[in-house]
C-alpha cells in the first residue's frame, strides 16, 4: 500500500486514506485496518460490504468538493442498524484528505506571470506557466520546479480542462484572450480564478460576459486581484497577489476579497 501512496502523492493526485479508529461488538475489520480512495481506484480494504461502500461513496463525494478547512471527517455506524449487516457491532472511521500541493495556472509569462510564478512557487503551490510567444515560454527564465508550457492558452485549456481544487490566473498581453480565458474558465468552479486589471476593465467584461447564461462562476473572478499593500512593480504585485491565493488557500475571512487596486501594466 505504501508504495502505490508514494505513487499517488508523486503524481500529484487527491486522495483519502480511510482507518478503522474504533470498534465495538462483531465487526468485519478491526482497529487500524484502512482503505484508500481516489475518484477511480481504491486501495486495501475494511472489510467490505455496506460499510465499505458507504466509506467509498462519503470519500468520493470529499474528493468531488472543494478542499475543506479541516482534512479530517469521521463516519460512526451502526453495522446492523444503520447499514442492515449481519454484523451486530459499530465502527467508527476517520477519513483523510490528503491534498496535494495545490495547482496554479499561470495564463501569461509577461513580468508579471514572471514575477508571479517565482512567487508563488516559494509560497508552496504547484505552477503552470502557459504562454504561446517562445521568447517568454522560455524554461530558462523560471526555476526548474516550474512547468512552463508553449502553447495557445485557449488550445491548452480545450486538451487540459482544469479542476474545482485547481487556481488560475490570468495576467496576458491581450485584452481580446484575457477575455476569451475568463469565458473558458467561468464555466467550471475553480478554487481561484483572477485577472490583472482595474475595476474599469473588469466592468467592460462583467458587461459583455454577462449575456451568456454558461457562465455559472462569473462572479467569482477576482478583478482587480490581490490583497491591497499598494503595489506598483511586478514585484510587488506578485507579492501582493500570492498573499490572496493563500487567503483563499487558508479561508481566512478575507479569501475572495477583491480590494486591490493593481493595473494592468
């Protein structure tokens, strides 16, 4: 088991290792047995049957939501009771989320995107830097830990559709495509979505992209992004940007807070 845990955590992906914490009468499995869920594999057992399948269905609704504040969640049941087994005893079992590092796109590696993806990485989140200029998708202007991607960000987003846990942000040279991205983008329910702009940019938009009925999580963009410190550079922006992706990452009270006042530069 540990070794295919290892395999998991490597390629990043969310899982929840479910343990028997504790027992009482006639139960399937005892203390400290575990079973490990993803959204398509599960690993090990508790002892299966009803008890089994409710662990798995509670995992996979964990792992179909957003992260929580808390990892951990527990399940107490009754096995004959509550889930009609033979079994006359109760089992009581705590579910871990294991999250991975949290992913950041990056759509636009200008001094921002630059600045933002150096950032961002030191703060702990997973980067993706997508540009379709090759002067700027250039891996040797970025720590190696960074993924940096040559592509047409609307052409990479059709091939890899991002995730509910999954933050992105949009800082590209073009108005049009930054448009286009918050179109693509707004349809899903990502963690973070954000845009470097002024409020008046972001009224423009709002205006235009309201028209269409696609667009569920419009009103989750965050524009102008970030948390206010008065920030000028591409430094400081960066700074000032990362320090929202964590509130968001923590849920502080101040988590999708638009009082910022960045420009596009």
């Amino acid at each position: 088991m540990w070794s295919q845990l290892s395999d998991l955590s490597l390629r990043g992906e969310r899982f929840i290792i479910a343990t028997v914490t504790d027992t009482g009468g006639s139960t399937p499995r005892k203390l400290g047995a575990q079973l490990v869920i993803t959204l398509h594999t599960i690993i090990g057992t508790i002892g299966g049957g009803a008890i089994e399948q409710r662990i798995i269905n509670e995992a996979r609704h964990i792992l179909n939501s957003p992260p929580q504040r808390s990892s951990i969640s527990w399940v107490s049941v009754h096995l004959s009771h509550d889930l009609g087994m033979c079994c006359g005893g109760n089992m009581t079992i705590m579910l871990h989320d294991h999250i991975p590092y949290p992913k950041l796109y990056i759509f636009g590696a200008g001094h921002i995107g630059t600045s933002l993806a150096q950032v961002s990485l030191i703060a702990g989140f997973k980067v993706s830097v997508i540009d379709d200029r090759e002067e700027w998708a250039d891996e040797t202007r970025f720590p190696v830990e960074i993924e940096v991607i040559c592509d047409d960000p609307e052409h990479f987003l059709k091939s890899s559709p991002l995730t509910s846990a999954d933050y992105a942000v949009i800082t590209t040279y073009d108005h049009g495509l930054d448009e286009r991205l918050i179109a693509a983008l707004s349809v899903n329910p990502l963690t973070y979505l954000g845009l470097i702009g002024s409020k008046a940019k972001w009224a423009r938009f709002e205006k235009r992209l309201q028209a269409r009925s696609d667009l569920e999580y419009l009103s989750r963009v965050q524009c102008p992004m970030g948390i206010n410190i008065g920030a000028h550079t591409p430094e400081e922006i960066a700074v000032s940007v990362t320090a929202e992706l964590i509130s968001t990452r923590r849920q502080s009270p101040h988590s999708h807070s638009p009082n910022s006042k960045i420009h596009t530069l």
